[in-house]
C-alpha cells in the first residue's frame, strides 16, 4: 500500500509541565489503513495527534505527506493537507442544525450573498450517502445522540475533504451499541480510501478494527504490529513495559480488621450515565488497596461517592460496620474518612486562601480551632506551622497564600490537612499526579507510614508502578466495572495489564472477596 | 510573608488614593479647557467635602452622613459576593427597609430608644428575608441572580411608589410621602446643621461586625470559603448552600437597615430615595474588603458632594458636568483594580 504520511523523529518537550511528552516518534500511515495508537495516560498520543493537526508545533522532526515535507503550525494547515480531527468532546453548535454544523464556515452561496440553503441540504445528503453515513441534515443538533454527534463530527471533516481522519478515544462517549455503529463506520470509510489514525486504550476494540497498531509508552514508540502478527496479551504487555523497576515497598504486617466494605455500587457520571456499574471491594486496617485502571474507567466517580460528593444509585457502603449512604461529606470526614483529590487546584485547595484558611478546612468548628464561634488565630497559626515544619513546606507561612507554592507543596499542604489527627480511612486519588520526583518519593513514604501506623488506604493512581509498588492488594477497573482483584506479588505486571484493557487472566490467580 | 501581607495592604490602600490624584488632574485639565481655575476646583471640592469649621458647621459630618447609605449598601454587596451570589438588589432591599421604618415609625407608639432600635430589627428582618428569597431563587431553583435580583428591586420600587401613593400617602401635597415618623423613632443627631448621628455609627460599627464575621467567625469561614472555591468548600464538608442563603439573609438585612437609616435619621419619612446603587460599585471598587469600602464610601461621598454641589455653588458648573468627574474617578479606581489582578 501507498505511503500517504510518515512521520520522523517527532520531539516535544513542555517546559512548564518539565516532560517530555515525545521523543524521537517514527509512525508510518499506508492510505486505506486503520492504524490506532495505543498506551497508557501520558504515553504521548494527545501530543502527538496534536503536533499532525497543527495545536502543537514539534520541537524537531518531520512530517511527510505524500511525500512532500510539510509544516503543521495550524488546524487550518492540517485541513488542507487533508488531515481532519474529531474531538472527543465535540466542537458542535447545538441550536445549529446538522447541515449548518457541516458546513459552517464554507457554507455554499447564491447571489453572492445568501446562503443557499437547499444546496447546502443537498450537498450534506450527498456525502453523507457516498460515505454511508445515514443522517437529517435539518435535524438540530441538541436534539441528536451522543454517537449521532459523533457521526457529525466526522461527516464535518469529511465535508472538509479530509483524507486522513484522526480520532482521538471515538468510543470513550459512547454507549455499546453506538460503539459497533462507530466500528462499523470506521471499517466502511477506510474501503472508501480514507485513512484512519485512532487513538485508544481498548485493547478489544483493537483488536476488531486496526489492521496496524503501534504502543507508545513514556513519550516513545514501543513498536508497531500489524494485527495479524500480534494479540492482546502482547499489546498489554508492550503497553505496561517490561522494563519499569517494580519494587514493593511494603512493610510485612498483619492486615488489620475490615474498615470500608463497597457493596455492589452503581454511581452516575455528570451527564447522567452510569460510571461506576456494581463495584464490590474492602478495605481493612494497616492495608492499602489500589485501584488500578487507565483514568475514566469510573474511579473518579467511585472515590466521590465514597467521600460523599456523589450519590450512590444503588449499593451500600458500609464504614466501621455502619451503613453511610446517606451521610453527607461533613458526616463522613467526622467518622475519620479523609480524602486526598485529584484535582488539588480547585478541590484540594482553596487557591484565593492562605495556609492557615486551607489548612482549617475540615476542623475549623473543632474546639481546637474555635470557641464560642470564633476562630482561633493563634491555634490556626500554630497548627500552620506544624504542618509546613512536618511536611517541610518550602517557601510557605502560615498567612502566606497556596496559589505560589509549587505543585508538590501545594500538595503537602493538603497531605497535612488530610493526614491530620490520624485518619482510620484515607482515600488518595492520583496522589502524585504532576510532582517531581522527590515530592513523589515524600507522598508515597507518608502513605506507608499511615499504613503501618493503622489506617486504612484507598489508592487511586493511573500510574501502575505506583500502585504495584504501594499497593497490598489491587482492585483492576474497567469499564466501571471490577475486572480483577489481585496480589500483586502472586501476578505478573501483563496479567494486570491485561485486567485494565478489559481482558481476562486466569481465575486462579484472582482474589475473590466475601 | 508578613512583609507582603502589609504591602498588599498599602497597595489596596494607595490605589484608590492615585486613582483619586489622577482623576483630580484629569478634572483639571478640562477644567482649564473651560477656562475655570483647576486650584479654585479643587480647593472647593476639600472644603464643601472634607473640612471642618466647628462642630456645627461641618462639612465632614455632612460628607459622613452621605456616606452612611453607601457604606451600608456596599456592605451588603460585600457579603453577597464573598458568597459567591452576584445580587445587585441593595436598592429594592433598601427600600423595602425605608418602608418597613416609616410604618413601624408613624403606626406604632413605643418608647424613645427602643422604638429605634424595634424599627432597625423589622428593617434588617424584612429586607434579609428579600435577599435570602433571591439567594433561595437561585440555590432551589437555579434562576440567575442577577436577573431575579434586578425583578425583585423594581418589584420593591414599585411597591414603594404605591405605598407611598395610596396607604401610607401623607398629605394631597404634589409630592407623596409618607407621615413623619414619631420623635421616639428618630436617631440621634450629633451635630446640628447636618445629618451626622448614630446612624452613621452604626453603619461603622456594621463593618467592624461583618469583618469580625467573615474573617474571624466559623461561619464566616465558611462562607468565604464557598464563595472563593466552590468545591473546595463541598469537598471540605462545608454545607454552601445554607452558608450562600445566610449571606444573603445578612446582605439583604444590611441594605434593609440602610434604608430604615435614612428614613430615621434623615428623610424621617419615606419620599422616593435617591438611588443609592453606588454602594454595589464601591464595594467592588474596595475590593470586597470592608475596611478599604469604610473609607472609600467617606471618600466617594465627599467627592460626590463635592464635584457636584461645591461645583455649582462656587463655579457655576452644573452639577451633571460634576458627576463626570465622579465617574472619570471611579472609572481609574476599576482601572487600578484590573493592573492590580494582573
């Protein structure tokens, strides 16, 4: 098959984030093919789609087109290089109609002036029937599904004669039923020529559609594989590396008595859908669990609902042997749950206060901090000052404000807030997202030493070495779904990879939880 | 860190102070455009506004108490915001306040002090259940409080112009207004020949309470919390929704009592108010911060005093022209406040 875009030695550092999202990336596109992209968060492949549709310039490589070397430095580029883009979120106007959205900004013209509606109308059936894409183009666009969006999505940059179509996870907004549509979809337009690069973390879904693959981990190819040559548990295992060390940090002790028992929840994401789909797992004293699985697999919703800041539509939760459902957030952080966020700039922290104010934030109505109502500066200051000098918060005081602190002191102020007053449950989501090295090395010893010193932890972390390295035990999640509770010092790291693209691994090597 | 805390103090404090200098130099170059003498300008605007001859010939005191309803205002404006509900109704609960004081002043007999002090309650009662209503509107059910607070203030003025028309009218004179109110209602005035009394003491002791409130109390806390970060405040376990309503029960309550001010300390009756809608200005103009708003409000009081009234006396500039420099001012305090947050 034809070249019809290559591309050479690809680099891109981002100062201010100090990553190198991709170094020296080779990718080879024959036309007609399916080819996705796969690999974990942070492997590199929003950046490198990014870099051939013009949001991102590479620092250095090429990109060959056709055989011409061409620069990228704008959407517009990419469009007309034939390069189309569809977004995971969609970039649609809902009180527009179908044809409107297709062909905005090119719209057809009659007297010079006018837009010329019915050719429009016209025009949006044609492609759409030439490409199988069945559709209303007067329909608008708020009244439309999700995968029906989608389905503009993509006819907006095949209207725009887009010759390569880039997808970036097409199927994580989907229901099942408009994922085989997609598939479908997807199949059908590379017969008509069109080329396509998706980018995913479902293996399954691989497996159905590409014929060619290339795993991209750390900012690097892994390699590529024609789908004929190659299987899930290879992928997995390119995915995941084999070259991570692993080193299991854990004290050996006694796992204490059972603390947080998650019943069979159902939680909804904001839109409505379900996220978390029955989930079942405990943790217990002296014991963290992690949860692995790539991000958007329902994690963030199962450890809001656990905290309190999301409803449980069915399930139990039961903490200390007492059901908490219906306790509020309040309630529960009473009872000894604290909760480490993922989003530490507008959860964890309040970046318009000072030290003192977020440090307050669960206790500031304790006696410790206020009498009669009022609070307490001196307790306030002294407790600040505690917390900077136990967690060495470089370059803070207690009235000074969190906004300047780095990221890895912002995240010990909240580290101090949260482990205060020896929490029995400690739930940690993405605890290290975004530190350097040696805040990581400081959050995961804290989070041993509550271990050993009886709490109970709940570890939420895209990051598998983190979770394989801290973890007792680990719950797997995929698709809102428990696909494994493992030991992992009884399985190997692809077992665990394979659990987190939805695959199964032998049963025997499961936990099974009464 | 301490150090910086100051300097940011002297900084919230110098800006409006060069924004004010600098307005003042714009004035005068128009004035010298119309041929006026910019030093006579000015001059006039610091005796009409801010100087003292004696105790009874004041104009300070004057300036103080055209400042008692602005403070109150953007007082309760301040509360609002740092509630994280943008209410711009200070006018409709004010009014509400003005009506409440001249029934309870003209149709219930009390005894001297506590008469005041009954007819300051029902103003802070009735104008706090308004703002808590608008604050309800949009926690209950999600109606924008701009524009419901905006209904709801013309909704009071109108209520106002038919009380004030019909029931409560005083007298068939051409204006309508309500009966003065009782002796036993009136606030005491300190300086004769000027308005200044207890309701601009008031007024100053209302900032000391909400800055004790919001910055030193555990509800305070949480409501600033919520205003400033949302989720932080409902990842903390902060119940917003009740702290948001309570800000707004205190906002409402603060222009209520503005408005009852006015009625017992000035007007002694209700006529139609000036609009004091400055207040929501001042208070973003002091950055939310009650301190800075207590003496802008003096300092926005005098200027309007005298650009306006000064102006026309000793000048024969006609008042309207005056209110542009009002503004020009005003316009370079909002100026300061955008290089500040850069």
């Amino acid at each position: 098959m034809k070249k019809i875009l290559e591309v050479k030695n690809l680099s891109k550092y981002f100062e201010t984030t100090n990553v190198k999202a991709n170094s020296d990336v080779n990718l080879t596109l024959s036309r007609g093919e399916i080819h996705a992209i796969i690999g974990e968060n942070g492997a590199g492949k929003t950046t490198l789609m990014n870099m051939l549709y013009g949001l991102v310039s590479p620092d250095s490589g090429t990109i060959i087109i056709n055989d011409n070397e061409v620069q990228i430095t704008h959407p517009n580029d990419a469009i007309k290089l034939g390069i189309g883009m569809v977004h995971q979120h969609f970039k649609l106007v809902p009180s527009y109609s179908v044809a409107e959205n297709i062909s905005l900004g090119m719209e057809p013209v009659k007297n010079k002036f006018f837009i010329d509606k019915n050719l429009e109308i016209q025009n949006i059936k044609n492609l759409s029937e030439s490409m199988g894409l069945e559709i209303q183009p007067e329909s608008l666009i708020k009244n439309l599904s999700v995968g029906m969006q989608q389905r503009v999505e993509i006819l907006k940059v095949l209207y725009r004669n887009a010759e390569i179509l880039i997808f970036d996870e097409p199927t994580a907004v989907l229901t099942p039923q408009e994922v085989k549509e997609l598939l479908n979809v997807l199949k059908n337009l590379s017969e008509k020529g069109k080329t396509i690069l998706f980018i995913t973390h479902k293996l399954g879904e691989v497996m159905q559609l590409a014929d060619t693959v290339t795993v991209m981990r750390l900012g690097k190819v892994v390699g590529t594989r024609s789908i004929n040559n190659t299987n899930t548990k290879e992928l997995a295992s390119m995915m995941v590396g084999r070259d991570i060390e692993f080193s299991r940090k854990l004290n050996p002790n006694e796992t204490g008595e059972e603390i947080l028992d998650v019943k069979n929840i159902m939680v909804l994401n904001e839109v409505g859908v379900p996220a978390v789909k029955g989930v079942s797992f405990k943790v217990n004293k002296n014991q963290i669990v992690g949860i692995a699985g790539v991000s958007g697999n329902g994690q963030t919703e199962l450890v809001e609902a656990i905290v309190g800041m999301k409803n449980i539509e069915f399930g139990e939760l039961i903490f200390e042997g007492k059901n908490i459902n219906k306790s509020n957030v309040g309630k529960r952080r009473d009872l000894g749950i604290s909760h480490i966020p993922e989003d530490r700039i507008q959860t964890g922290l309040n970046m318009q206060a000072n030290i003192e104010d977020n440090l307050i934030l669960s206790q500031y109505s304790s006696d410790q901090f206020s009498r009669f109502g009022i609070l307490l500066k001196s307790e306030m200051q002294k407790f600040s000052r505690e917390v900077i000098q136990k967690f060495s918060v470089a370059s803070a005081s207690p009235g000074g404000g969190v906004s300047m602190l780095s990221g890895g002191n912002m995240q010990k102020v909240v580290l101090g807030r949260e482990l205060f007053g020896n929490p029995k449950l400690i739930i940690a989501n993405q605890p290290t997202r975004g530190l350097d090295v040696g805040s990581i090395e400081f959050v995961h010893e804290t989070l041993l030493s509550y271990r050993d010193a009886g709490s109970g932890i709940l570890l939420v972390s895209v990051e598998l070495e983190e979770i394989i390295n801290l973890s007792d035990i680990v719950v797997v999640m995929f698709d809102g779904l428990v696909s494994g509770i493992v030991n992992p010092d009884n399985v190997s790291i692809e077992e665990i990879g394979l659990l987190m693209a939805g695959e199964k691994i032998n049963p025997e090597n499961l936990i099974k939880q009464g | 860190m301490g150090n910086q805390n100051r300097k940011r103090l002297i900084r919230q404090f110098t800006i409006p102070l060069l924004a004010i200098i600098c307005g003042l130099l714009l004035a005068a170059v128009l004035l010298l455009l119309a041929d006026k003498s910019p030093s006579a300008a000015i001059q006039s605007i610091f005796r009409d506004a801010f100087s003292c001859s004696s105790f009874n010939n004041c104009n300070l005191f004057t300036t103080f108490s055209l400042a008692t309803p602005l403070l109150l205002t953007g007082l309760s404006a301040v509360v609002a915001f740092r509630s994280g509900i943008f209410s711009i109704g200070q006018e409709g609960q004010m009014m509400l306040g003005a009506i409440t004081a001249a029934y309870l002043g003209y149709w219930v007999s009390l005894p001297d002090n506590v008469h005041s002090i009954v007819i300051a309650i029902g103003a802070i009662i009735v104008g706090g259940i308004y703002g808590w209503f608008a604050g309800w509107l949009k926690i209950r059910l999600g109606i924008n409080e701009i524009i419901s607070t905006i209904i709801l203030s013309e909704i009071a003025i109108l209520l106002l112009l038919y009380l004030v028309n019909f029931p409560m009218r005083a007298d068939q004179g051409a204006t309508a207004y309500s009966p003065k109110i009782h002796d036993t209602a009136m606030l005491t005035v300190f300086a004769p020949g000027s308005k200044f009394g207890t309701g601009f003491v008031i007024a100053v002791s209302a900032v000391v309470l909400v800055y004790i409130y919001l910055w030193k109390s555990g509800k305070g806390y949480e409501q600033r919390m919520s205003g400033e970060a949302p989720r932080f405040a409902f990842f903390g376990g902060i119940k917003s929704e009740k702290a948001a309503l309570r800000g707004m029960f205190i906002s409402g309550g603060l222009a209520g009592l503005a408005g009852a001010i006015e009625v017992m300390g000035v007007h002694y009756r209700v006529v139609s108010l000036p609009i004091v809608f400055d207040g929501l200005l001042i208070s973003y103009l002091s950055l939310l911060n009650p301190i800075i708003l207590m003496f802008n409000s003096v300092l926005i009081a005098g200027l309007r005093n005298g650009f306006q009234l000064s102006f026309q006396y000793n000048l024969g500039i006609n008042r309207e022209i005056g209110s542009i420099f009002l503004i020009i001012v005003m316009l370079l305090i909002v100026k300061n406040n955008y290089f500040k947050s850069k």
